[in-house]
C-alpha cells in the first residue's frame, strides 16, 4: 500500500510584536553665554523654550 504523503503547511505565521521605543531627546540647542550654559532638547515644551531664551538673550 502505498500512501499518498501531502505537504505539511502552516496556515498562519507567527506576528512577531514590534518593539516600541520610546522617542529620542535629541539635543536641539547649545547656547553658552557667560558662566551659563543651556542645552535645550526636543523633549522641552517649546513655549518653554521660547520663555527661557527670550530671559536668557536680553
């Protein structure tokens, strides 16, 4: 008796998960003026930022 032999096939492939990253703080700004120095990164709020250079440049 000879059987007939049929390939085995997966139906589905397994979905693997993404791995989510949180975004990067890149550095946006370096400004020293003086003694000070400020390193303004793409996390800060940019009303914020604004504030902080408009006190910091007058």
């Amino acid at each position: 008796m000879i059987e007939k032999q049929q390939p085995i096939v997966a139906l589905n492939h397994p979905v693997r998960s993404k791995k989510t990253r949180p975004p990067r703080n890149n550095l946006l700004l370096t400004l020293k003026k003086n003694d000070l120095e400020l390193n303004f990164y793409s996390s800060l709020d940019p009303e914020i930022m604004n504030k902080l250079l408009e006190k910091v440049l007058s």
